[in-house]
C-alpha cells in the first residue's frame, strides 16, 4: 500500500502536489472543469492542515513557442480561485528567482499555482525525458510530493517520477480512489466479472484482452475493434475498419476463449462516416460490400445486456460506436444506461468513454469514472504505473 498525503504532518510544510489541470479550452476559456473537480479534496486537505500549497501541472502538447499563449494555465488559477473561494497565486513561471520568491512568500493555507510545467519541453523536452537538473530543481521547491495526477501516472515525467524520486512522497485521494477501484476490480472482483472493449483498433487493446482474458468471465467485444473479430471468424464486415495486422491475435483469442469474447450478432452500417449517406441496421448475415460499420445494433445491445445484468462487476474501455455523431450514437448511449440503472460496481475507463459518460449525463452513476484514458488502460494491462511505482509504500 502507498502512503499518501494523509501520513503527512502538513502545518508549515511546502507540498507539492503535482494535479492533472489537462482541460479542454476554447479561446482562453475552460470547457470542461472536471479535473479541476476531482484535484479539490486534495488541495483543501492540504489547506486545512496549514501546508503551503504549490501546485504542478500540464496542459495541452507544447511543441514550439507560441503555444505558450494558449495553453497558460492562468485560465485554470483563476478558475481554481473561484473553486476555493480563495486566492490562489499564479507564477507564469516553470523555474527562477520570481518562482522561488513566490513560493518564500508564502503563509500557511496559502495555494501558489506555477505555470504549465510542459514549458520546458521547448527547451529539449526536458520535462518529459525526465531531465535530472530539472527534477533536482522543482524538487527543492518542496519539502513533500503528493502525486494526483492519475492521468500521467503512465509516464514518467520530472513533475512526478523525477521529483518523488527525491523528496518525501505519497498520493493524493484521487489517485488513491482510481487504485483502489481498479486494482480491486481487476485482482479482487465480485463476480461474475465482465470487461466491455471497444474503440478502434486491436492492437491498442491487444495487452489488455491477453492480461483480463483469464480474469474476466466475459469480454464484450464492440466498436471498430469488433470487425477485425468478426473478419476473424470468417463473418462480412464491408468495409469497415478492420486492423489486418490483429487478424491472427484474434483468431488465437476465439480459438482460446470461445464461450468468454462475446461479438455483436448485428450493427449499425453506413455508406459514409459523416452520417450523411444511407444507413441501415442490420444482422451480420446481410452486410454487404458497402457497408462501413458505425455502431452495434438493438439486438446486439439486449445480447450485451444479458451480460450485464447477469455480471456483478464491469469495467469498459471504449465506445461501441462512432458516438460523436448522435446517428451513430445509440449503442454506446443504451450501453451505458444499463450500466447505470445496473446497481453494481461499474468501472468507466477514462479517456472517451469517460467523455461519452459526461456526454450523455451518465458521469455520476457509475462506481468510478477515471480520469485518465492512457493510466488506466495500463493498469488493465497488469502494468505498474512508474507514477505510482516510484511512490514510498506505507
């Protein structure tokens, strides 16, 4: 078990929290404040325990310089202020003399946000190489790290493997409450257990269906990922997306697991991807040369239903469909109403699916929804995070 912030006498300390404040803008305005959300009970625990707060984050890709006007995280101190109700001092600043004096300045309870620690990829992507000058440096701004930023814990960046590796460390509570979830999930499930997968392409999920296959007691197969199922056991799938190079994984998988990989018996299909074309929905034995796949069909949602409700745990990563365009919407939309209306523990596995929670109001009904697509995505894969496996244990 990790320590975290909680095996830390606070009062007086300089903390470090490294938080994920990765959110969507448009035009200098915040669209989607969630992350800032779920990093509060961490940042208030630290408040109210006398800390001198001093927050890190991300934002966007920097790439060159002028994307240091859009992606300052000035926006995200301001919003953050309000979130608190308290002022929280932003230093558009990664490093030097105007940083180092801020964060001298200051007094117990106070909250100090720097600028967007991916400024210093410009300079040789020191940040995220995990330059050891620049993890030596943001370390002796602190006297304790506390990792939570979930949604980076898969890399091992200056911000958080670098600076742990150097001063006292632990969690935060929201990377201790997606640990908990989906380690448990996975390693400990009330079962029957069932993992729903969809998304594009096999090989993006080749890792996670070899580690839960033998865990799981059923995998639903969906999305553009179930065609090259499909193709593999010698069904039509048109023209839609089939990730040739998988054809032999999968045949291996259904060869190994026939009574566990559940595929769609029908689907959605169109002539085009922008739902404009003609689309139909039917079973598999009527797809025909033209057809492109978009979605899974009524009959294929009752077939995943049954599952469901027959299952006591369930976790899914990725959507069933094209679910951006709401014609293509339905099998992702019906999905995860089951799986709210369902009671159990249900496991949203960041990245789009966690968006298409949000998108169709769903968010707050499941047991966890990550906030981090790629962290959790891992975790599935039985691997250990480096931003987790750097942090000391109780």
């Amino acid at each position: 078990m990790k320590k975290t912030i909680r095996d830390f006498e606070l009062v007086s300390k300089k903390v470090i929290i490294r938080c994920d404040f990765n959110v969507p803008m448009e035009n200098g305005l915040i669209t989607d404040d969630n992350r800032i959300i779920e990093s509060l009970p961490t940042i208030m625990y630290a408040v109210s325990k006398g800390a001198k707060v001093i927050l890190m984050s991300h934002l966007g890709r920097v790439k060159e310089p002028k994307d240091k006007k859009i992606y300052s995280l000035k926006p995200v101190a301001e919003k953050l202020s309000s979130l608190l109700d308290k002022k929280v001092v932003f230093v558009p600043e990664t490093r030097g003399s105007k940083l180092e004096q801020a964060i001298s300045n200051l007094q117990n309870g106070d909250v100090l946000l720097m600028e967007n620690t991916r400024f210093e990829d410009l300079n040789g992507k020191l940040e995220s190489t995990n330059d050891p000058v620049l993890a030596e440096y943001w370390a002796s701004l602190g006297d304790i790290f506390i990792n939570d930023a979930f949604g980076t814990c898969h890399r091992c960046h200056a911000s958080n493997v670098g600076i742990a590796s150097r001063i006292p460390n632990g969690v935060g509570f929201l990377i201790e409450k997606e640990l908990k979830y989906l380690l448990e999930a996975v390693e400990n499930p009330k079962r029957p257990f069932t993992v729903i997968l969809g998304g594009a392409k096999v090989v993006d999920k080749i890792s996670v269906i070899e580690n839960l296959a033998s865990k799981a007691d059923y995998i639903l197969i969906g999305g553009a990922m179930a065609y090259t199922f499909l193709m593999a056991s010698g069904l039509p799938v048109g023209k839609s997306l089939v990730d040739k190079d998988s054809l032999d994984f999968c045949r291996r998988v259904l060869d190994k697991y026939p009574d566990k990989i559940i595929l769609p018996i029908d689907g959605v299909y169109s002539d085009s991807l922008d739902g404009k074309g003609r689309i139909k929905e039917c079973f598999l034995s009527d797809v025909t040369y033209d057809d492109i796949g978009v979605d899974i069909g009524s009959s294929t949602i009752k077939v995943f239903k049954q599952y469901i409700d027959d299952s006591n745990t369930i976790i899914w990563n990725g959507p069933l469909g094209l679910f951006e365009n709401e014609k293509f919407a339905n099998g992702t939309k019906k999905i995860m109403q089951v799986l709210a209306e369902s009671g159990k523990t249900t496991i949203i596995g960041g990245g789009d699916t966690a968006f298409a929670a949000s998108k169709f109001c769903f968010k707050e009904r499941f047991t966890l929804v990550s906030t981090g697509g790629g962290a959790s995505l891992e975790l599935l894969e039985g691997k250990i995070l480096p931003g987790v496996g750097v942090i000391d244990d109780k």
